[in-house]
C-alpha cells in the first residue's frame, strides 16, 4: 500500500459532442498536457485535509466516515465528493492530507473539476490500497460531482481524463461506454489546435445546464426513446410539434453525427498508405465540421454567449480551418483549429478584437493531444 506521492489528471478539450453525454451520444474528446496535480499522505485518523494553491488559507477538514452530499461546499467539495462516492461504493477509503495544484484556469470549460477528482480519485485508490478499474473510476467521479456537489453533468470528462491516449482523441459512446482511440496529431499536418478561454467563467451548477438537460428529456418521451442518443438521423427529431425541443434535440443528434464523421475522418487517414504523412485537407474537413457545431450549440442550443461567437467568427476570418465553443455553455472557452504559419495571427487579431470591444483580454492554451492521469512521483 502506497503511503505518499504525487498524482496527475489532466483537462480535456472536447473536438466534438457537447450536451451529447447526458443523452447517451457521442463525444470525441482529447487530453490536454495541463491538468490537476494531487500531493497526497496517507493519515491514520480517518480525517481528510484538503489543501488548493490556488486558495490558500482554505484549508478544509472533514471525517470521511461523516462525508453526505451537502457537508461540504466549495472547492473542497469536489475531493471530498470522490471520497464519499468511493465509500458509497463499498470501497475503504483510508484517510488524507491532499494538496492541490493546477494550472488549469477554472469555469473555463476544460473540465477542471473533473481533473481535480480524478487526480484525488488516483491518490485515495492507491493510500487505500483499492485496485478499481477505470472506467469505473470515471463513474465514481461523475456519481460525486452529480449527487455530491449538485452538478448534473454527463460521463465525457472523467472518461477523459482517465482514458485518453497521447496523442489520440477517443471516441465514447456515452450509451455503451465503449471507447475508440483514433490517432489525433494535428502537428503533423502543420496544424494546431489552440484554446482560447474568452475569460467569461460558467458554473455547470446553474440552471441553464439542467434546464437543457431536461428539455432533452422531455424530447426523448416524446419521441419515445429512452434518450437521445440512440438516434442517428436529424429527420428523426421532425414529429416534435415544439420548436424549442425540436432544435435541441436536432443538435444533440447532429453533434454525435459529427464526432463519429471526424473519428472516422482521423482513422481513415492513419489506415492510409502514407498515414505518417497527414493531409491538411484532414483538418480543413475538420475544421468546416468544428465551426458547423458552434453554430448548432448557438442556435440549436442556445447555450453559446457573445464573447464565444466573436471569437469563432474573428478566428476563422483570420484563417483558422474552423472552431467552437467547449464545454457546457455560457461561459468558458473556445477550440480553434488553426494552421499553425496562422497561429500568430489569430492569437493577435483575437487580443485586438476583445480590446476593441472592452472586454478581458483572451487567454491561450495550446492544447496537444496528452496522456491520461497518472502518478508523477
């Protein structure tokens, strides 16, 4: 049993299927190389003590054998959650003192809380001695962030950070589970994929995300299927007589279409003769496919805010192949694909249009397809 050290969980930028979790669609997400640092020590008093760089003076401790959904808020919340779901799940979950680092910006829709749980759910596995599987890790995770901190998300950002390859995105049926690692390099067609956090922070704890959630609800009964996700043809969702669940669940079923049109685009071009050498005709394809899903997260959706559609809008015209808004909505970031001779420009042209506006300057993350979470030291 692991008495110390230190465990890594990185976030994650979704290429595409967003609010498609929930519904049991696809999504096709990457790891990014920013993530969650966990320095944990085990402790025999069964009190877990949290600790974040990033707020310090916020120390909290509580008893594991007293942790219920509720009895702890804030940050702490998360961590503690996992813990709390671990138990729930039968598991004997040793006590910690846990410090946290990230150098991911929070509400910034790159999944920072489910890096956070998945970098402590590594750590309290390994002091506790459990040997859990991760795929269920993933669900252990989801169970603490849904009942634990009150966050109805879907399964896409545990998976993520627990089960992407370098180099790879992985295509998820959130209805089956299974996953599909198809190669993702866009370096190797001169291309990047950047991330520009347009600086304006979401909560998934917020309203608008559980109300889309149960319109896609209302949309699958009736329709008459358990969820969403198990349509494949936009003609399906027609019969709905309310126009509002009709674009939502429109988008739900075009966004999984386009997460399995572009794993099948990125496999088909590794299955290739010269697959080493990637066409950039690849990423222009997916590029046309990434701003296709802004749109129908905009007016599909309406989840989309107008900080997210100037910056897809300023980084195309300044010459990116394509790009889209991440994450739950209403806030938080945006993924470009950009050639990377055009990388400066854009970065440059973004800055300038924010100042014009007023608005907080951008940030940028470059995001390459990473590994997994797993222990550094």
């Amino acid at each position: 049993m692991t008495t110390a050290g230190v465990w890594f969980a990185p976030g994650r930028a979704n290429l595409m299927g967003e609010h498609t979790d929930y519904n049991e669609g696809l999504v096709l997400p990457f790891a990014l190389a920013q993530g969650v640092t966990a320095t944990a020590e085990a402790r025999d008093d069964g009190l877990l003590v949290l600790r974040s760089r990033q707020r310090p003076g916020e120390q909290a401790t509580v008893e594991i054998d007293r942790l219920a959904p509720g009895s702890v808020t804030g940050w702490a919340a998360y961590p503690a959650g996992v813990a709390w779901s671990l138990r729930a799940a039968g598991h004997q979950v040793a006590g910690a003192s846990i410090d946290i680092d990230s150098d991911l910006p929070a509400g910034a829709g790159i999944s920072s809380s489910a890096a956070l749980e998945c970098a402590v759910a590594l750590a309290l596995c390994a002091l506790s001695g459990l040997d859990v599987p991760r795929q269920e890790l993933a669900q252990l995770a989801k169970r603490a962030e849904n009942e634990f901190v009150g966050a109805p998300t879907g399964i896409i950002d545990q998976s993520a950070s627990l089960l992407c390859s370098d180099g790879h995105a992985m295509l998820l049926d959130c209805g089956t589970l299974h996953t599909t690692q198809v190669p993702f390099r866009p370096a190797a067609a001169g291309a990047a994929a950047l991330i520009i956090d347009t600086r304006v922070t979401h909560s998934l704890v917020s309203g608008e995300y559980a109300a889309r959630r149960a319109e896609c609800e209302a949309a699958a009964w009736l329709l008459g299927v358990r969820c969403l996700g198990s349509l494949h043809e936009p003609s399906a969702v027609r019969s709905l007589a309310d126009p509002v669940l009709r674009r939502r669940a429109r988008h739900v079923v075009t966004d999984s279409g386009r997460a399995r049109a572009i794993a099948a685009t990125l496999q088909a071009e590794a299955d290739s003769p010269d697959g080493e050498s990637v066409d950039d005709a690849t990423y222009r394809y997916i590029g046309t496919l990434l701003t296709e899903g802004h749109a129908s997260l905009r007016d599909d959706f309406e989840v989309s805010w107008p900080e997210a559609d100037v910056t897809v809008e300023t980084a195309v015209a300044a010459g990116a192949y394509g790009a889209k808004m991440i994450g739950g909505g209403f806030g938080g970031s945006v993924l470009a694909l950009v050639p990377e001779d055009r990388a400066d420009k854009v970065r440059a042209v973004l800055t300038e249009t924010y100042a014009a506006r007023g608005w907080t300057p951008p940030e940028f993350i470059d995001a390459i397809p990473s590994p997994a979470a797993r222990r550094v030291a």
